[in-house]
C-alpha cells in the first residue's frame, strides 16, 4: 500500500509535460503499443488513485487487460466501402503485424466471443492475458522511457516481475493532464497507421479512422439504447420529457473521459445532448444519477455484459469525483438546461464522495 503524499509542485508538474512532449518528439514509436501503455496508464491512474501524489503500482496483468480491451476491435477488417478499397485488418507495427492483435485475431477464431468483455469468462482467455502481458513486459513497458537516445525512467520503475510503479507524483498528472495524455496518444495512433504503406489500400479515403480505433461499435450503441430503455422508460435523462428518438449520451463526457462504461450511458433527446455537449451536467442530474448507480447497479452490469462495455459502479463514480474534482479546481460549469449554467464547487464533489 502507498502512503500518502503531497501534490507535485506546478514546477514539476510542468517538467513532467516537458518530459511527456519530448517522450512523443522523440521516442521511437515502431508500433502502437507505446500508445495504448501511455493511454492505459493515464486511466489507471484516473480509475484507481486519491488525488495525491503518492506512487500507484499496478500489475502488468491490469495492463495487459486494457491492451486486449482495446485491440479486441482492431483484430476485425476495417473497410470504408469505397470503390478501389480492399478490407483487412490494419497493420500497426512497421514490421510483421503486431504479435497482440495476430493472438487476439486467434483466439477469436476459435471461440464466439463478440467482446473482450464475454471473451474473459472462456477458459482460453487466462493463457491470451499472459501471452498479452508478456508482450507488454518485454516490449513496450522495456522501451517506452527511452528516447533522445537515453532511457530516462520519469514515468515508472519495474521494481518486480509482473509490477510497475508509477514513480512519486506521476500518477497526479496522469490524472490532472488525462485529457492532453489521451489525446495526443490518440492523434500519433491514428497518424502512425495513416502513413503504414501496407494500410494504404484499406483505409483508401477513410474519415471514420478514429471512431473505428477508439469508439463502440454501432452495434453495441444499439443494444445499450434498447435496454436502457427498458431500464429507466421512455424519457430523457435530462429533461424528464417523453423520447421518441434517443441519443445514448455519456453523463461524464466522453470528451473529458473517453474509456465506455456501462454505467456511464443514459438516454437523451438528440437535442439536449447536443446542448449538454462535453459540459458536466449540474446538481439535479447528478443527484439523479448517484441514485440511479445505487438502484439500477446490477441491471446496468448486466447490460454492459450485453452490449461489451465493461464497468462497474465504483469504478464510474470514481471517473465522476475525478472529473468533477478537476472542474472544481478550475472554475468548470455544469449544464442545466439549454443556455442553463452553474459553477461547479466543492458541494459537486461532497456529493459524490457521500454517496
């Protein structure tokens, strides 16, 4: 157990961005798997920490766990369905496809798994999670520290087989900078397999790239919607008003959170989503939706087992204090209503931690 320790200081915390930018401009990115580690830590970090700067350690097997969650979806063919496109799985290392997604391509083959999520309850899927977390031991948690020509461990120290730990602080700006994190891990992902030669003729004129890498699938959004309205009735989350058309809405945003969880989807009007858009929704609506993690816990369990979208309620309530927490900390707003704003204070995050 980690002990508690102050916040890094903002001089460190801007060394820590220096660091991360020369990482990104310098580091040797030969495969994606650099990419999902960075990812991976960051909603580690956001998932599992206080907000202190004590170390975090976690498992190369908790790791390996996000890899094959992510990847899962990237083993299937993408195709735009434009004329002189040809399907296929995209290639994201510069050599041989890499060894994650050709054992996850083999380990779907053989079983009918739709999601990694279903896949982990086949007995196949303890030996696919250690040939995944030896990959990440020996490769991207060996090298992601070395650029500039030089292994420089500002990140994490490996003081056991199967452990990483994130040194002191470290898991404070995760968590503080998550969004800059993901999104520029993001953005060097899609870029990478953009300029891959060998994905030239599958991707063609592709403008849907990211939602495929990194969003749920059409598929999964369509059972989500049909059982939460089963669930919670024919009416928007927000308004209370009778729905006929229904936008499946992230409560947290996806903007500012942008791992699914089950827990984290209600039902919306088209147009109160938009309204709401990536803002924090305000006090009524939290309230609400506290509630509604305590009573409909298991049926929202049950319908991420359906749709593939892993989660539970801790974890979820845990993104939320986060998420409300660093609006705190920076004078956010939260949405009420069409052109509807309030401050979002520490009575946000009470809220929260009381429940």
């Amino acid at each position: 157990m980690s002990v508690s320790a102050p916040p890094p200081s903002p001089e460190a915390q801007l060394a820590f961005l220096a660091k991360l930018q020369r990482l990104f401009a310098e580091g040797d990115f030969t495969a994606t798997y650099k990419f999902e580690l960075l990812i991976s830590l960051a909603e580690l970090a956001v998932e599992h920490r206080a907000d202190d700067g004590a170390e975090l350690t976690l498992t190369t097997r908790q790791i390996a766990e996000r890899f094959i969650s992510l990847y899962w979806k990237h083993a299937t063919p993408y195709g735009t369905g434009q004329p002189d496109s040809q399907p296929g799985v995209l290639v994201q290392n510069l050599g041989v496809q890499a060894a994650i997604l050709s054992a996850i391509a083999e380990f779907r083959a053989g079983t009918a798994a739709s999601s990694a999520l279903q896949a982990s309850s086949f007995l196949g899927y303890a030996p696919l999670l250690s040939k995944v977390a030896a990959v990440v031991s020996a490769q991207p948690l060996n090298y992601l520290q070395n650029f500039g020509g030089v292994a420089d461990p500002f990140l994490y120290e490996r003081p056991s087989r199967g452990t990483v730990r994130l040194n002191p602080g470290v898991s404070y700006c995760l968590r503080r900078f998550y969004t800059l994190v993901e999104q520029m891990a993001r953005t060097r992902w899609v870029a990478h397999i953009k300029a891959n030669r060998r994905n030239h003729l599958i991707l063609w004129k592709a403008d849907d790239l990211e939602d495929f890498l990194f969003s749920s699938s059409r598929q999964s959004l369509a059972i989500i919607s049909a059982n939460l309205r089963k669930l919670d009735g024919p009416r928007c989350f927000y308004c209370r008003e009778s729905l006929v058309e229904a936008d499946v809405d992230h409560f947290v945003p996806f903007s500012l959170y942008s791992r699914d969880l089950a827990h984290n989807f209600v039902l919306a009007h088209p147009a109160c989503n938009r309204s709401k858009s990536d803002t924090l929704a305000a006090k009524p609506h939290l309230e609400r939706w506290l509630e509604r993690l305590v009573l409909r816990q298991q049926q929202l369990t049950e319908i991420g087992m359906l749709s593939g979208v892993s989660g539970d309620r801790d974890t979820v309530q845990r993104v939320a204090t986060w998420g409300y927490t660093v609006a705190s900390d920076t004078g956010g707003r939260a949405w009420l209503s069409p052109t509807i704003y309030e401050n979002i204070d520490s009575v946000y995050v009470s809220m929260l931690v009381a429940h």
